[in-house]
C-alpha cells in the first residue's frame, strides 16, 4: 500500500474489492457482449451507497476523500471498466452542486443523488463541440420563471437508465468570450421537449448506455440554474473535469491491474517450448514492464489524489495522471493480448473486453492531447521566467 489508510477506508476498499470480485467480475463478459444495462449492479451499487461516495455526510453521502474515491474507481475498473462509468459523471454532476450550488439545491438535491434515486451524469459534448467545449450551441433563454432549452448533445453517459443530468447551455447566446455566457443547469427527463433520441453504438464501454440528448423548447425552472448566477457553467465544469481527471486516471490503473493480474497468471500456466511462457525472456520483458507502469500509473494517481484532498488545484498532477495511467491501460491490453495468444483474442477470457475498454480512456474527460495542452501550460506558468 503506498500510504497508510485508516481502518475506515481500508474496511470499504475491502468491501468492494470482495462485490467486484463475487459479482461484477463473474457477469462482466456476458453483459458486455450483449451490451446489457447492469441493472441488478446498480442495485448492489445503490445498497453500497455509492452513487453518494463523495457527497458529505450531511447530505446523505458517505463522505469519501478523493484518494479512497479513487480507490474504489480502481477497484470497479478491476472487474469491468464500464462500472465506475455508472458513478464517476452522476459524481462529477454532484460535486458540482455541492461545491457551487446555493444552500437550498444541495439540501435538495444531493440526498437525491447520494441515494441514487435521482442520477445521471453531464450533458456538455455535442456533435460539433467535444474537446472544444466553447463551441457548443444549445441554449438556454430565460423566459418567466423557467429555462426554454433549445439543442442537442451528444455522447452523453447515462442519458438511457439515468433520470437527471448537469446541462451546459448558452445563456448569453452573444458573450464574448463565449464561456462567460455559459450556465449549468439540473435537467430532469419527464417534461416535453426532453427526448432522449438514439444509443451511440460503440466499441467498449458496454452497457452503460450513451446517447443523444434532442431539446425542443424544454421548460426546465430556473431555480435549477446551479449557483443561482448565470455565466460561471464554463468555471464549474473546468473544476469537475479536474477531479474527473483523477477518476478516469484510477479507472486505467484498474485496467493496468486487470491485465497484469491475467497476463502474471497465464505466463505461469501456458507452457511452450517445454517451459511456462513467463520463463521466456520476451515475456519477462512484457511483465516487467507492465508491472513497472502499474506502479507508476498508481504513484502518479494516487498523489494527485491526496493533493486535491489537501485542497491545492491539481490540474497538472491530474492530467500527468490521466495521461499516463490511460495510455498505460491501453499499451498493457495490447500487450496482454499478445501474452495470451490466440486465447487473448477469444471472447473465452476478458482480455478481449479490456483492448475494447482502454481506448475510450484516451478520449473521456478530455482527450490524451488536451491533456498534454494543459500540462504544458501549467509547467509553463510554474517555470515561468
Ligand atoms: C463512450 C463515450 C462516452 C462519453 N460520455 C460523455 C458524457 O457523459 N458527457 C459528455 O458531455 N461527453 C461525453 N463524451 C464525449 C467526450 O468528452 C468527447 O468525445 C471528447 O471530449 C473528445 O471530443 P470529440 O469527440 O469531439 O473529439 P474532437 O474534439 O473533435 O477531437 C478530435 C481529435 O483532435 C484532437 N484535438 C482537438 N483539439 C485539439 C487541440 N487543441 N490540440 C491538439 N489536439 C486536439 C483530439 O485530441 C482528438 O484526437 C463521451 C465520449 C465517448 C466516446
């Protein structure tokens, strides 16, 4: 263990471990390969209380630090990579209202979320507007004493199964810089105007559906306008991408471990030649490496955990994180694939679902290039002369 956990979060860590293992693990290929909503999980996950591991106590949470937070992420990652997907947004929505919301919506609201009765995730990508956030075209036009929501978003995680969303809108259509413009507000599905239009057949992330949101002249009121001010939507999304950040960085060290976790396994149990594979040196060189970015992956994650719980901004330590954590999931299920041969490419062994799984980390919570951009911006400002 890198550092010292206290009984309490050791004890949850265990707990989920131990859920991963006896039951995500076991169904993860079936429902993956059907692309099945994994609604008795969500149970268990509901049970468990975390679609409320951040949200403070007070608020019917269980009150998580980011550095045990992460630690579960890891874990759930561990058994399927599309299982953190069921939390990490619905969260990043969360700490979104619980860091910026008035009084009155994080007494509403977060209960709502810890519990799971009300959960979803963030409505920001649309089809021209991803990694440039500013470009985006939906809006949101005061009228009366509602929002009237005019666009389309797409890719968002959650928007099938999930019930309540973190919308970013324009809602001074004409600010310039266009982020100042921009607003967060907590839609709800139900109302008319709110169609969720089709699920993005993809790759990986099985089961958690992601989708295309359509709004047509969607009344959602404005006391959900988060904050209460409209023109910061752009700032609170930048913060909760932050810690996204750390989140998708423990989902690739989770992936790292799975392959690891395998490829240790199968290099003692497939022989050739007359000997186990992991007595050839091309394997060795394999484990080796994967076993040396595992650890890196988890130093970088991990400390830029407990630097955000020590309440410093981490946009630096996060993104080195989820750089490298992300492209070392990716590189170690290629080369898990290779360790296990023939039987790496067969539906028979999750290896499979993990090359499946690792690409999207590159590209969530900001691309792998973003990342770079703003890494070298801070080391920039940081060594400034
Ligand atoms: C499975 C899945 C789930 C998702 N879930 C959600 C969700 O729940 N909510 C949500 O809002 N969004 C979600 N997204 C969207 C995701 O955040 C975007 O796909 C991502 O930000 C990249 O945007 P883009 O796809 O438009 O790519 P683009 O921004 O078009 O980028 C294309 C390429 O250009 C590169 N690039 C772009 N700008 C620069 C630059 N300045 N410098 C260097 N390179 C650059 C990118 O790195 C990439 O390689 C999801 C996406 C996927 C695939």
């Amino acid at each position: 263990m890198l550092f010292d956990l206290t009984d309490e979060q050791q004890q949850l860590v265990e707990t989920v471990r131990k859920f991963v293992d006896a039951e995500v693990a076991p169904v993860a290929s079936d429902l993956d390969h059907r692309d099945e909503y994994p609604f008795a999980l969500v149970e268990r996950i509901k049970e468990l209380g975390l679609f409320g591991a951040t949200i403070p106590e007070q608020y019917g949470g269980i009150g998580l630090d980011h550095t045990t937070y992460a630690l579960v992420v890891e874990e759930l990652a561990r058994g399927w990579a599309s299982m953190p997907g069921l939390i990490n947004s619905h969260l990043i929505m969360a700490y979104m209202v619980r860091e910026f919301g008035t009084e009155a919506q994080k007494r509403k609201w977060l209960p709502l979320f810890a519990s799971g009765e009300r959960r979803g995730g963030l409505a920001l990508s649309e089809a021209d507007a991803g990694s440039d956030v500013q470009a985006i075209r939906t809006t949101a036009r005061r009228d009366g004493d509602d929002y009237v929501v005019n666009g389309a978003k797409m890719w968002i995680t959650n928007a099938r199964y999930g019930n309540t969303f973190a919308l970013l809108a324009r809602t001074d259509p004409d600010a310039d810089p266009p982020h100042r413009g921009m607003s967060i507000l907590l839609i709800e599905k139900g109302g008319p105007g709110f169609e969720v239009s089709r699920d993005i057949r993809k790759l990986g992330y099985k089961g958690i559906k992601t989708c295309e949101l359509v709004f047509d002249d969607f009344r959602v009121p404005a006391e959900n306008l988060v904050g209460g001010e409209e023109g910061r939507g752009f700032k609170y999304v930048m913060s909760g991408l932050e810690t996204g950040r750390i989140n998708v960085a423990a989902r690739g060290v989770g992936l790292v471990r799975a392959c690891f976790e395998a490829s240790i396994r199968y290099a003692q149990q497939r022989r050739t030649f007359g000997k186990p594979i992991g007595e050839h040196q091309l394997i060795q060189e394999k484990l080796a490496e994967m076993a040396t970015k595992l650890e890196a992956a988890r130093l970088l994650t991990y400390s830029a955990a407990r630097a955000k719980d020590r309440g410093s901004r981490v946009d630096l330590e996060a993104g080195m994180a989820k750089l490298f954590a992300t492209e070392a999931a990716m590189e170690s299920a290629l080369e898990a694939m290779r360790i296990h041969g023939g039987a790496g490419y067969s539906l028979e062994l999750p290896i499979e679902r993990y090359f499946r799984d690792a690409p999207l980390l590159l590209i969530g919570e900001g691309t792998n290039e973003i990342q770079k951009t703003v890494i070298a911006r801070q080391l920039l400002q940081r060594h400034a002369l």
